[in-house]
C-alpha cells in the first residue's frame, strides 16, 4: 500500500489505541545503501529489489505493509494477538531479507540488507510521534553499522 494509505490506517488505529482498545507498533525499513544499489545496478534492478523484498515480508507477516518512501517500508504491527512480538518481527523481516542473498557488491555485506526501527504507541501519542519516534530508532539502527533493527521505548 502507498503512504496515503499508510496516513489513513495510522490515524484510525491511533484513535483506536487512545481509546484504550488496541496497541499498536510502527517499524519503518530502509534499504541500506541503497542509493548505490540504484546508482551502480539501475533503477529497474532497484525496483524488482524492493517488490522482492515486499513479497518476502508478506509471507513472513499478515500484517499491513506500506510503500513509505523511497526505500523506505513501514509496518503496522498490533502486538496484541501475535505469537510474536512486533521488535521480534523486525528483527525477522530483517533476518528474512538478508536470506534472500540478493547480491549488493556496493554494501559491506555483499547482499540487500534492510535495517529497522520499532517504536510503540502509547496513549496520547499522535501518528506524527509515532512515525518521528520510530524514524528516530531507525536512525540508531544505521548509526550501529546498519542491517539491524532497534526498539525505541
């Protein structure tokens, strides 16, 4: 889904959580260097990577998937319900990517990898906190060396 989509989904379960009936986590995804993934391999190689990397997550999760940015993918995750947690299936996404072994001569892994940031909702919170506060955690997650997913409490 797209970020209009992303925008509509998040307010409606924001008024949800702030009603006291569900919780909810944000994981936003980066591609790393993946401007030079595009840059050196093209920009059709760059957009099968990412509808790659979309349909490894939807079969690793049922949960809402979102075209956030450029390479950038958001999740909505409700913990509430799911056998595991939503840092623990960041961290899946991101083991799952990795597996795929794309080839990336450009990265220091020598594969697509995806770093995460995971932030949660609390009451009083709105969608713009949300998103700030999970951009935040994917921020510490690339200042750690990258293909890593971080939780943002």
């Amino acid at each position: 889904m797209n970020r209009r989509a992303l925008d509509r989904d998040l307010n409606n379960a924001n008024e949800q959580v702030n009603k006291g009936v569900d919780q909810l986590y944000l994981i936003l995804l980066d591609v790393d260097f993946f401007k030079l993934y595009n840059d050196n391999q093209g920009h059709l190689a760059g957009d099968r990577v990412l509808k790659h990397i979309v349909a490894t997550m939807q079969t690793v999760t049922d949960v809402d998937i979102y075209r956030y940015g450029g390479e950038e993918i958001a999740v909505l995750c409700n913990s509430h319900g799911n056998d595991i947690s939503c840092a623990e299936l960041a961290e899946h996404l991101r083991s799952s990517i990795q597996a795929l072994a794309i080839p990336h001569p450009d990265s220091p892994f020598g594969v697509v990898t995806v770093s995460a940031g995971v932030a949660y909702h609390s009451r009083g919170k709105d969608s713009d906190t949300l998103i700030f506060d999970a951009d935040k955690a994917l921020y510490l997650a690339k200042s750690q060396g990258r293909n890593c997913a971080h939780l943002n409490t």
